[in-house]
C-alpha cells in the first residue's frame, strides 16, 4: 500500500501542489522516537530489577538478613559475658588485692579500650547497616579479649602471691613449742644464777627432761649445737616468714636434725633438758627477725589457740618474775 501523500495549497498558482518530506527531519524524528523507547525500557528495566527479584539474589538477601540478626545476637552475648568479666575484676579489685596486700591495676588499664578513630576501615564498602553491625561485634570483641588477657595476668600475678603467703603462713611460728605451762616471761627479769635483773628474750616452759620440743613453723636447720649460756640448742630460719626461732637446754638433739635439714611445724627437733646456765630443767624459747632483734613470742601463739586458753597464757607469763636461766 502506497504512502499517503500530503498536499497544501499554493496561492501564486491557485492549485494544491504535493508536500515534499525533508529526509533530515524524517532522522530527527526516528531518533527522538528511539531516545523514548530506550528511556522508556530503562526505566522499566530499574523498576523490574527493584521490585522483582530473581531467585538467587532473594536467597542472598535472606542470608544476609540472617547473618545479621546472629551478629545482633552474638554482640548481645559478648555484652554479658563482658558484664559478667567485669564484676571478677571488681572482686579482683576489692577483695583478693586487697587479702594479699596487692597493688590495685589502674582505671587506665582496667578501661582495655580500642584505640584509632575507625580502628576497621574494611567494614565501611558495606551498607550502613551492616558495617555499624560488624563494627560495633568486632570492637566489642577486641575489648573482651584485652579483658580476658588482663584478667589472666591479673589471677597469674595473684597465685603467685597467695602461693608466697602459703608459705609464710606455713612458716609461721605459731604454735606451743613444748607441753607445759609458762614459767618465765618475755622481758626484765631476775636470773636465779646471776642473781641479777635482766632482760629476758624469750618465754620458759616447764618441762620435765626429755619431754618432745616441737618444731613452731617451717624452715630450715641453722643451728643444732651446744653452748655455753644455751646448753644443747637448735636454731631453725623461717626465711619466708621473716623469723628465726630458738629452743635452748635441751637434753638432746634429734637424731635426724642438722644444719640445712628442712623441718615442718610440728616436728620433733629434740627433748627438753637441763643443760647450759640453767636452775632446773625446761625449754628456752625464743623468736627473733632476721636481723637478730628478739621478740614476744607470746604474740605468735595467738593465732593457734583459743581466746580464752590465750588469755590464760598472757596471766602465766605476767605472773613470772624469776628465771630458771
């Protein structure tokens, strides 16, 4: 079928006369038409795209979304055992410290922040929220585990220093020499031998010859000798403690007591006797510091006996006013 034809009228020769289409307007036309088809399809295309999904990108978005809601889960969870982390460090801070005389971790360390402004530039090629997600978990994370780290260093430090007052407390001397009551207390005193006032370093005990005489703390032989003034006396270092102990006029040694032979408390370490500067058989016992000062043993007892039996053996010793040494 031809093309219709299109006529107009021409005035100077008073007849109709066929239009004549310009080619270059007939392009101008075609490409106009083609920019709106293609417009057109784009759009459609976009609004395709956004609101139909094909089968793999809904299974992606539901992953995503699920792995999402874990990591909320998760940074909830660490929330609560870095929670819980927290009040080990207050008991840690106010109670264990301050039992083994500790030094306190500064508020600095304690706080085991993140350092940097974006400490995780990785996160941000994600979407807002996945990145707020990721980073929010992965800081959280970081701080759990300088917490933990802290923490660990904090309890290794702490047995180290329960272990060492184990041992202090183990050579402690604490307990009753010998079984017998005090005859002799710790201070100015008149010596039946020298018949003189003097100091006296230590407590006397009654003791018949050859009743046991009893390691008071853990340590270590010193001494296991025979003195002028002392008679048979054995010395035992409790290096830990800070104290060295003496129980002098003793009939005998232990066979198996001698100098760098480690003893426990409670050990027998020889027998009560009569030897030395002495009036009449019992046990001298004496503490002293390292540095060799003498001190009131019946401030060591205390621990290891009752309040009563205690305040009965303050009487004893306040009520002596002789030597028997």
């Amino acid at each position: 079928m031809a093309g219709k034809k299109t006529y107009h009228f021409d005035d100077e020769s008073c007849s109709f006369v066929e239009v004549q289409k310009s080619r270059k307007r007939l392009y101008v036309h075609v490409g106009l038409l083609a920019l709106f088809a293609l417009s057109l399809a784009s759009v459609i295309t976009w609004g395709l795209d956004t609101v139909i999904k094909t089968p793999e990108e809904l299974a992606l978005l539901d992953e995503n979304q699920a792995l999402q809601r874990q990591l909320r889960s998760v940074s909830k969870r660490i929330d609560t055992v870095s929670e819980e982390l927290g009040k080990l460090q207050t008991q840690d801070q106010e109670f264990y410290r301050t039992l083994l005389n500790a030094n306190e971790t500064s508020e600095d360390v304690l706080q085991a922040g993140v350092g940097g402004s974006d400490p995780y530039p990785e996160f941000s090629r994600f979407s807002t929220s996945t990145s707020t997600i990721l980073t929010r978990t992965a800081t959280k994370i970081d701080q759990l585990e300088r917490q933990i780290l802290l923490q660990n260093e904090s309890y290794r430090e702490l047995a180290s220093l329960a272990e060492a007052h184990e041992v202090q407390f183990e050579e402690m001397p604490a307990i009753m020499p010998v079984n017998g009551a005090i005859t002799s207390g710790y201070g100015t005193r008149f010596h039946p031998v020298l018949k003189i006032s003097r100091q006296h370093p230590g407590l006397d005990f009654h003791a018949a010859v050859g009743t046991p005489v009893y390691a008071t703390g853990n340590g270590v032989i010193e001494e296991a000798a025979s003195g002028a003034g002392l008679g048979r006396y054995i010395k035992i270092e409790h290096t830990t403690a800070g104290y060295v102990t003496v129980y002098a006029h003793l009939s005998r040694i232990a066979s198996n007591v001698r100098k760098g032979k480690t003893v426990k408390r409670g050990d027998v370490i020889g027998y009560s006797g009569n030897t030395g500067l002495t009036q009449s058989p019992h046990l001298h016992y004496e503490i002293r510091d390292l540095q060799g000062r003498s001190l009131n043993p019946l401030f060591f007892l205390a621990p290891s006996m009752t309040p009563a039996a205690y305040q009965k053996l303050l009487k004893e010793a306040e009520n002596t006013t002789l030597l028997f040494d």
